[in-house]
C-alpha cells in the first residue's frame, strides 16, 4: 500500500464521489475547549464513506471479472457503497447480511439493486454461505477492509483532509477516525504520511469493542471478547486486518474508546449544530473530541462523522433523550 494507489483510486473515483465538506461550529469548539473540524462523510453518496472503498475497488476489476458480479460481507454501509458501484458498472452484486442489521441499510442495498442474503450471526457462518455462492456463481469478493483497493479508496478522504486542513491553517494535531477494522483509518493515515505529516491519525472505538487500541497498546493484533453487535454495529469487528494494523501501528497515535451513550450524545450536537445526520458509529470520532478533551492533543483536532445510516427510529429516541 502506497499514496500512488490513492492517488489512483481518486482519478478513478473522480465524478462519482463527492468531496465532503470539512465542517465547524463554535458551540462545538467551545464544548470541546479547543477547534473542532468534522469532516462529514455522513453525507458521501450511499450515506458513509465506504462508497470511496467499493467504488475503488468494483472501478479495478478487469472487465470479464467485474461482469460476473461481485459479493461482499457487511452490516450495511460497506454492503451499500458495493451494491452503488456494481450498479454503476452493470454488475451483479451479491451482499451477505446479518439479519439484525438495521432495517435502513437492508433496505438501502436492495434499493441499489443487490440481491440481500440474510443469516442468523449468531448460529450461521457468513464465510461459509459466501464462499458456497461465489463458487456458484464466479463471484468476487470484496472485503471490507482488508483489501488493498478498499484501503486505497477509503485513503481518499485522507487527501481531501490534507487540502481541507491547509486550507483552514491546520497543520498539526489529531485527526480522530471512527475506527472498525482499519480500512478507513489505514487509509486516512497513509495519505496524512504523504500530504499532512503534522496531522497524527488516532483510531476511536465503542466500548467493549476496542481491538485496534488493545492491538495498538500490546503490538499484536487482539481480538473482541462480545460478539459483533451493539449500538454502533457500522464499527464492530472481531480484529484488526492483516493488512490493517501493520499500518496502523506504524503511523497511527493510541487509540481511544467511547461509550455509547457519548456516541448518542454527539450524534445529537452534531445535528443540533452542524445538521448532519451521524449514525452511532459514525459519531464516535466526535464523541472522543468533545468529551475526552484531556487525551486529545493540538489547539484544533479533526473528526470523522463517518456514516449517517442510522434507523428513523432510533435517531429520533437519540434526539429526544440526550437534545434536552
């Protein structure tokens, strides 16, 4: 992984994803004590900034490959960001769910016309049904986050943060990213190395949840002691990638770990002050630098709110609890 496979995948990405706005607002910087920038990803198409990874990655394929169709694993927002490039491109598009992702995200990639396959996570194995189709059917995998063109494609953002940032003189600080396995940190830290190197990428995580910053603390990879689940499902994974924490390790700050009541209640500022709509996981990169002040460094930090695919429902109890 090199800043020329980014560079890459944003020629390829040119036109079909947009660059997001690096947004502020005073009451944040104020609850924070200090600049707070959010770079909001909840508003890239199909609501996350995993449509700059399926993008890159279904935009590498050879033509005959790409025909046959692809397949992904995903709770919802890489499924999403898969299903809108297979689209694109006129290829079949395969993505095997859990049958308690959120209803939105369901129905979010079967609106983008992928064929959704549910299971049961807690008693089906989803490498094993994904494996039997892509045999079926010549399918492609596309994962994740461990995933040399996924990581190049998230890595696009990181370049629209170093130009966002100058531009708004920051040179120096944290740059806290709503962290899963590691595609979209991996990413954003690579392209910061080449264009930002002031800016140090910090991995944030949900409680119990918190592999990368266990991984990061011991310099081995760990594992999740609870199954996948909970409040923020868009950032659950049972490890950080093979490809993922090499890099990690190598450019990235300690990580940092929020509850989800803190993810809530930033989900709540940011639509109170900057109207944007965060899903749970998207939020907890905001909720590190409003209400961990003291383990953040820099006079500004940047954020990622880095999906918005939250259920109407639940948003609405968020607001009403945590708005008053």
């Amino acid at each position: 992984m090199n800043i020329d496979m980014i560079d890459a995948a944003a020629a390829r990405l040119k036109g079909h994803i947009r660059r997001t706005p690096l947004l502020n607002s005073p009451f944040l910087d104020e609850i924070a004590g200090r600049r707070v920038l959010v770079k909001a990803e909840c508003l890239q198409v199909t609501g996350s900034f995993k449509g700059r990874g399926g993008w890159s990655a279904v935009s590498a394929l050879d033509p005959d490959t790409c025909a046959h169709g692809v397949i992904a694993f995903s709770s919802g927002n890489h499924a999403q960001g898969v299903a809108f490039a297979a689209r694109s491109f006129g290829a079949p598009a395969v993505i095997i769910m859990p049958s308690d992702a959120p209803r939105a995200k369901i129905d979010g990639t079967r609106a983008l016309g992928a064929e959704v396959v549910l299971y049961d996570r807690a008693n089906e194995d989803r490498d094993a049904i994904g494996a039997r189709l892509a045999d079926e059917r010549g399918l492609t995998l596309i994962k994740p986050f461990d995933e040399p063109q996924v990581i190049a494609g998230q890595g696009t953002c990181g370049l629209e943060i170093a130009e966002q940032a100058a531009e708004m003189g920051v040179e120096r600080g944290d740059m806290l990213v709503c962290c899963g396995g590691g595609g979209f940190t991996s990413g954003i830290a690579l392209a910061l190395e080449a264009r930002a190197p002031g800016l140090r990428v910090r991995p944030v995580e949900p409680e119990h949840y918190d592999d990368v910053a266990r991984s990061l603390a011991s310099g081995r990879i760990e594992t999740n002691r609870r199954a996948p689940g909970g409040l923020c499902d868009a950032i659950v994974t049972p490890r950080p990638g093979d490809l993922t924490f090499p890099i990690m390790s190598r450019l990235c700050g300690p990580g940092l770990v929020v509850t989800e009541d803190e993810a809530q209640r930033a989900m709540a500022l940011a639509f109170r002050y900057l109207r944007v709509v965060a899903e749970p996981g998207g939020a907890v990169a905001l909720a590190a630098a409003l209400f961990h002040p003291g383990e953040v460094e820099g006079e500004a930090v940047i954020v990622t709110i880095s999906g918005g695919n939250v259920d109407a429902g639940l948003f609405a109890q968020t607001l009403t609890r945590f708005s008053a």
